[in-house]
C-alpha cells in the first residue's frame, strides 16, 4: 500500500504544481502532496531501514528427543560436532522417536542458504531432570498490527528469521555426550567393559544379584552407575 501512496502523491504533486493555474490552489495542492510524498518515502525508508512497523516476537517448541546410542543399554547418549573452533554451536546426533533405528544428526550447516543458516545456533546444557528434551527459541519479525501489514505488507517480511537457538538438556546423571572420536573410544572399548563386569559379577555373586534388582527396580539409578562407570573407566568429563 505504501508503494501506491508513493505513486500517488508523487502524480498529485506534478498536477498540483504543474495544471494548477491558481497560486494558492498551485501551492496548497502541490506543498501538500510533495509533504505527503517525503512522509512516505521517510516511512518506507524506516522501514526497510529500520523494521518500522514490525516487532521481534519469539516462540518456544520442546521436544523430547531419545539417545543416539544403543537402545539395549539403560543410559542415554548424545553426539555432538563442534561446528567451527570455540564456537559453542554444534551439530547434534540423537534420535526423535524412540522407535527410530538410526539417530540423525541435526542443525548442520545449509551452505545453499548461508544467510538463514548463520542466524541459527544449537548447544546443549546439563540438567536435573530425568528426560532429555530439546527446546528451540526462535524469534522472527512480526507486523506490530493489520494497519501496518496492511501498510507495508509488499515483500513477504513477516515471519522473516531474526534468529533460531537450539538447546538440548541433557540429564547429567544417565546420559553422556560425546565427540564422534569419544563415541568410537566407547565402542571399541565396550567388548572388554563388558567381559570385565561379566567376571566380577560372576566372582561376586551378591553383588551380581543386587545389580539385576537394581536394573530392575530402579533403571534410573543402574544407568547412574553405568554412566559414572564409563566415565571413570575412559576418563570422560563432562
């Protein structure tokens, strides 16, 4: 709408100053289009300039995602890639459906679309909580109102991305996240864990049998100990 007020002002400003044989009609009709005509132009400058007229409005999706690793064991995983050095941004492996065979990795650089991929970021947080869940911020430019959209509303601006932000939670306890490098450690490691255990539960039958109520009763409390175990045996930190 903006574009024809232009348009507009800009024709009644050459009429009025130019078929107007009247000077006050000439002056009145010509100085009050050419005002409505720079008002305009000023405006549409914000705009474009500035996002007159638009506001940043932000809205929250959690998801709850499931391990990357093996769903035999009782402890979650997450991969993560490190996207640049230092950058804190990273690609994140995991799986969004527990019935899900393979995990996926997700918010990997787009280069075909450099610009949208450079406004989106993705970490992870440790946290007390029992379930790993994903939750992404993503704020966008909105009209503030219909008048504005109705105003400027020429260029497909609204829902544009300001910025997307990605963070996964991750329960400190039962899960462990990885680089690709520590997941390999694991994997090849896991064999020899797991025939060490097999020994000393066998050497120790009481404490074998605890170990199965434990898996048992409380699957939570058995996947603390084989992540504490694993951190301690390849010494990964947090």
């Amino acid at each position: 709408m903006i574009i024809i007020f232009i348009i507009l002002f800009a024709l009644s400003t050459f009429f009025g100053f130019m078929y107007i044989n009247k000077e006050v009609w000439r002056a009145f009709v010509g100085g009050l289009s050419l005002l409505l005509l720079t008002i305009s132009v000023m405006l549409l400058t914000l705009h474009i300039k500035d996002n007159w007229g638009m506001e940043k409005r932000t809205s929250t999706e959690t998801k709850i995602i499931y391990t990357a690793g093996p769903l035999d064991v009782g402890f979650g995983m997450l991969l993560k890639s490190e996207i640049g050095k230092a950058t804190h941004n990273y690609v994140l492996v995991y799986r969004t459906d527990e019935k899900d065979k393979e995990p996926v990795a997700h918010f990997q650089p787009d280069e075909k679309h450099l610009v949208e991929t450079l406004k989106k970021t993705a970490d992870y947080e440790w946290t007390d909580d029992s379930e790993a869940k994903l939750v992404i911020r993503t704020v966008k430019w909105q009209f503030k109102n219909s008048f504005m959209r109705l105003l400027f509303g020429i260029g497909n601006e609204e829902g544009k991305l300001v910025s997307e932000h990605a963070r996964a939670y991750v329960p400190k306890d039962t899960w462990l996240v990885l680089t690709q490098e520590e997941a390999k450690k694991l994997q090849a490691a896991a064999p020899a864990m797991r025939a060490k255990m097999e020994a000393f539960l066998k050497a120790n039958p009481i404490q074998a049998r605890e170990v199965m109520e434990l898996q048992k009763r409380n699957p939570e409390e058995f996947a603390k100990l084989q992540v504490s175990q694993i951190k301690e045996q390849l010494g990964f930190k947090e």
